[in-house]
C-alpha cells in the first residue's frame, strides 16, 4: 500500500485523480498523518453531491480557506439511498458514485476524496482523519446535539457554513418533478381534446 506523494495532492502542476481518490481507509489515514506531519492543516467535510451545483462548489470553496488541505467524504450510492430518497420520495442518487467522485475531482478546491459508506456511525470518517477543522453545513438535518458533542473530541474545530446558493438538489428535484406533471397533465387534455372533441375550435 503506497502512500501517495505529495506533489500529487498539493502541486496544481502534479495533481491527478489517482492519487487524490483515497477510498480506502487504513491508506487515508496514513495519508493523513504524513500529509499532518509536512504542516498541513487539515480540513474535512462530508456529503452527497448528487448532482453537482454552484452551491456545492461555493461550499467546497468556503471550507478549503479554512485550510490547506481539504478531504471531502462522498456518500456511497447506498448511504445516499439511506438519507435521501425519503426527503422527496425519489430515488437517489441520480448521479452514481463513481461519476459524483469525478466531478469532485475536477473541483479545485478539492484535494482528497475518499467514500463514506453505509456503517455503524456516521461519525467513523471524522475518527479516522481527526481533522483540525470539521466543516458542517447549516442544512445537515441528521447531525443533532448529541452528534456535534462527539464530533467535538475528534477534531480540533467544528465550523459551519451556510447554504451557499438558493437552491439546493431537493429543491431542483421537486421543481423537474413539478414541471414533469404539469407537461404531463398537458399532454393528456390534448390526447384528451383529440378524441373527444373537446376543448377543440370545432
């Protein structure tokens, strides 16, 4: 298991996706640690990032100037399932994890990514990295007091940003869901109107 260097990560000239794609944990944390001991500050957060907005992109901005390094936890494709598709009763993620990761790639205020995936604790990625500054946003529904107070032994600070833009993926989902009934309903009074004779000029 070979650590990734660091020009690899750091360097805008060297930066690739292989070696800043870290789903596997144990090479994560020594990454972590190596990239700690050279005096990076590490930064951390975590979400979906089902199809990908300006939002997300001021976001990831705003949580990288609290640092040097920013690690971003993807949710896998399952634990997406998990804590989304109840909010709007759609399935999700629309985009799959491995397109989802892509795009964080290209992000430039993006460093690291790794996965987080279905699992006992939703806190289990901030224990292994430990990061000197956890960023959290506003939004989070599922991250109550209780969750906040462990976090807090885990990791120097605990920051929160708000939503950066006026949209967000649900929002975006329930307007195409909105805008889908309405074409539809739409075309079923023209079907309607052409067999019946209703509603026609005639």
């Amino acid at each position: 298991m070979k650590l990734p260097d660091v020009k690899s990560i750091v360097t805008s000239r060297e930066r690739n996706h292989e070696s800043r794609y870290i789903p596997n944990h144990e090479l994560l944390k020594k990454t972590v640690e190596h990239l700690r001991e050279g005096g990076y500050k590490i930064v951390l957060t975590q979400g979906v990032y089902d199809l990908l907005h300006r939002g997300h992109v001021r976001y990831l901005e705003g949580a990288k100037a609290s640092g040097d390094i920013l690690i971003v936890g993807v949710d896998s494709d399952e634990l997406t399932r998990q804590r989304k598709s109840s909010i709007t009763g759609v399935p999700r993620p629309f985009d799959p994890l491995e397109d989802r990761v892509e795009m964080l790639l290209h992000t430039r205020h993006v460093d690291i990514v790794t996965v987080r995936d279905v699992g006992p604790k939703i806190e289990a990625l901030v224990e292994l990295v430990q990061p000197d500054i956890l960023i959290l946003s506003e939004t989070t529904k599922d991250i109550g007091p209780e969750h906040i107070k462990y976090l807090k032994e885990h990791c120097g600070e605990i920051k929160r940003l708000a939503a950066q833009a006026d949209t967000s993926t649900t929002a975006r989902i329930r307007r195409f869901m909105m805008g889908g009934a309405s074409t539809m309903a739409e075309e079923i009074m023209e079907v309607i109107a052409r067999h019946t004779g209703l509603g026609s000029s005639e």
